[in-house]
C-alpha cells in the first residue's frame, strides 16, 4: 500500500511537471514565435529602408560630382551647350512632344567676375516653348530628373483653352496638346579650391 501511495506521489508531481512545462513553455511559442516573426519583418523593412537610401545617397554623390567644376569656363558652363541641347531634342522627340522655340539665355552668376569667387554655384538657362499634354510634360520633368545634368526648372506656365484658341495655326499640335512655357537652368558647381582660391 505505501508503495502504491509513493508511485501515485511521483506519478502526481510528473503530471504536474509536464502540466507546468507545458503551460510555461509549449503554449507560449507560438505567441513568441508571431513576435520574432514580427521582429524580422521589421527588421528586413529597416535593412530595405536604409539600402534605399544608400543607393540614393550614392546616385546623389556621383550627380554632384559630375557636375563639378574648378574653372568657370568649364564647358558645363558654357551657353548653348551642343550636348544638352541635342539631349533635349531627342528626349523631345522621343515623347511626341513639339518643340516651338527653344532660346538659350546668358549664364546665371557669370557676368560679375569680382564676385564670382563669391558664389556657389552657376546656372546656365534654357527657355522653350513646347507643345505636350499633361502626361508628355510630367514624363519629361522626370527623364530630366534623372538625367546626369543637374537641373532645376525656374518656371513654367500652361496654357488654357482659352488661351489656345489665340495661337497661330502653326503653333497648334495634337489633341490635348498645350503650350508650355518652361525655363530649366542646368548647374554646376564650384569646387571650394576654386572659391578660396586669392582673387
């Protein structure tokens, strides 16, 4: 009898063993387990995150250096740049959009030379009068946005159909097409040698 007691004590403290492993250890796993699973989903959002943003900062980093120069008489400063222009015809073309005049102006920053020492950067603009529709006109800003040229449009207005209807017949292009007066300034930047450079 006092061995059948002594096995249902042992028999009572293994049930209650594998009752107390069970509750503090089994049923908390899968709960622990949504938790890590959040954990690395986070993480892998964070590690994407910052890839991203590497990637950017290493595009921006190489824009910047190609726009970068020691001399004011570099040819990314000079007016009417062949290449730039021939990069805006064919991104044109390719777009469907009519180009209606296309003028180069003087370069921004360049005319004063005592204080050119002074500046930042100089801008060399463009203004064009295009015909686009309005998905023509957003395509274009981005192929500029993303082009090697570092490039700020200084304005641009659109115009309506009230102010289509005053255009001369030459003028006029495709259905949805509006006339587009856009200036972009393409930059380049001064190295600080040059700035510090005595006068």
């Amino acid at each position: 009898m006092k061995d059948n007691l002594i096995l249902l004590a042992i028999f009572l403290v293994l049930l209650a063993g594998n009752y107390l492993y069970y509750t503090q250890a089994v049923v908390p796993q899968p709960e622990k387990m949504r938790e890590l699973k959040s954990q690395i989903e986070e993480k892998n959002k964070q590690l994407l995150a910052a890839q991203i943003l590497s990637e950017k900062r290493e595009g921006i980093t190489q824009l910047i250096k190609s726009n970068l120069i020691e001399d004011p008489n570099d040819s990314l400063t000079e007016k009417a740049s062949v290449p730039f222009l021939q990069f805006l015809t064919s991104t044109m073309d390719g777009l469907d959009i009519r180009l209606v005049t296309l003028n180069p102006l003087d370069v921004i920053g360049k005319e004063d030379t005592m204080a050119i020492r002074q500046k930042e950067s100089l801008q060399v603009p463009y203004e064009m009068k295009i015909l686009a529709t309005y998905e023509e006109l957003g395509k274009f800003l981005d192929v500029l946005e993303k082009s090697p040229h570092l490039i700020k449009v200084a304005s641009f207005t659109i115009s309506n159909e009230i102010d289509q209807a005053s255009f001369a017949e030459e003028i006029v292009g495709k259905p949805r097409q509006h006339q587009v007066n856009l200036q972009v300034n393409t930059i380049a930047i001064l190295k600080a040698s040059f700035r510090s450079e005595p006068g």
